[in-house]
C-alpha cells in the first residue's frame, strides 16, 4: 500500500505544469507555442535580443512548421520576420532526425 503526500503530488503537478517555450542548440532555435500569435511574440522577442547584440536571424534558413492538435483544422501559420513571411514546411530534419 502507497501513501501519498498532497504536498508532494502538489508539487509535481506543478512541475509538470511548466511550459518548454524554445529549445535551444548550438547555434539553432525552436520556439514553441500553442497559439500562432504566441509563436510570432516569442520570435518577434527572439529577433530584438539578437539585433541588440549585433547579430542577424538567416532568413534563408529560418523556417515554421505547425503540428496541429486537430489535424482537420490545420490552417498554415503566418510568422513574420519584420515584413517578410517565414516558410511554412511539413518535415523538417535536423542532424539526421526529422520531424513532422
């Protein structure tokens, strides 16, 4: 028989209540929202950090992929990068592994 603590449940449903925003990797960034108007916030704060360190975001290379909850209602993201529209991809592969 287990004998649980309401303290201790408390608390780790508060750690999993936490939300991974962006991933961070050598030189690589993956922001994640559940809301598109999230994502274009954290991108929008993302692309200020950098330019204040005199830094540059390669468009070329930036790109959105949307992996939605409902897939019947999977309408493309629009992320702007300024006045310029990010890409929107369905896989995306990193160091081997890819994503869809």
């Amino acid at each position: 028989m287990a004998v649980f603590s309401a303290y201790v449940v408390s608390k780790l449903i508060q750690r999993l209540a936490a939300v991974v925003r962006d991933l961070l990797y050598a030189d690589d960034c993956a922001l994640m929202a559940h809301l598109q108007t999230d994502v274009q916030h954290l991108f929008n704060h993302l692309l200020n950090a950098i330019t204040r360190f005199g830094l540059t975001v390669s468009l070329k290379k930036t790109q959105v992929m949307l992996q939605p909850f409902d897939l019947l209602d999977s309408t493309p993201p629009v992320i702007l990068a300024g006045q310029t529209p990010l890409p929107v991809i369905e896989k995306f592969c990193y160091l081997g592994n890819v994503l869809s």
